[in-house]
C-alpha cells in the first residue's frame, strides 16, 4: 500500500524497542507531496501512534541509458556522468538482466556480470 500511496522505496528493520522488546522499523521514501497519503497508510496499517518524518536532500549523477551486448543478449546500462561527462558508475539496470536470465534460464548474478563487463569493453 506504501507504494500505491506513492513511496518510491520502502524498507523494513528488525530493531529492539525500549523494554528490550522486539520490533520493526519501517521507512518509506517519497516526494513531499506525497507525504498525507503515506502517513494514513502507516496509521491504517500499524500500530503505531505516531510517525516521525524527516526531509532529506538528494543529490544525483546525470543518467544516461546504454545497451550492451552480452554474449546471453542485449541488457541496459545505467551510467552516471559527472558535469564534465566523466563517467563515475555504471549499473546493469536489474529489471533488464532479471527478464534476460528468466529467458536464458540463467542466474540473474550471470546476466549482471555479464552486463559489466560488456560495458567495460
């Protein structure tokens, strides 16, 4: 329901609460104007009684797509740019290699070695 309600990511911790009692900690991370839908999902779905809410900055590399060849098939390449158009990352975009090891009935770790080093080349 959290993402329904527009988190672009949620998460789950196992934590120790006061009383030494075990417990979860769940985060959701979104946009602010999403923030009201959010909370009502937290309030409706735990059993919270409250929610802390913190704003956080984002800083991001220019993104560009690339394909690569690998010798299993093609695969997309998330690749990060600094402002000079250095490159800083690349990432085999996870979607891509999941479908791709699903069709070749290969581990996804195969397809995302694979992927780098194609785009190493």
């Amino acid at each position: 329901r959290l993402f329904a309600a527009g988190a672009l990511d949620v998460w789950f911790q196992p934590i120790v609460m006061k009383k030494n009692r075990p417990g979860f900690l769940a985060g959701a991370l979104a946009e602010p104007k999403k923030r009201d839908g959010l909370l009502k999902v937290f309030f409706e779905e735990a059993t919270t009684l409250g929610v802390r809410v913190t704003s956080v900055e984002r800083f991001e590399l220019a993104r560009e797509l690339k394909r690569v060849r690998t010798p299993y098939g093609e695969v997309i390449v998330k690749v990060g740019k600094d402002a000079r158009g250095l490159i800083l990352n690349a990432s085999p975009e996870h979607e891509s290699c999941k479908a791709l090891a699903k069709k070749k009935g290969l581990p996804l770790k195969i397809i995302y070695q694979a992927a780098l080093k194609s785009f190493r080349m």
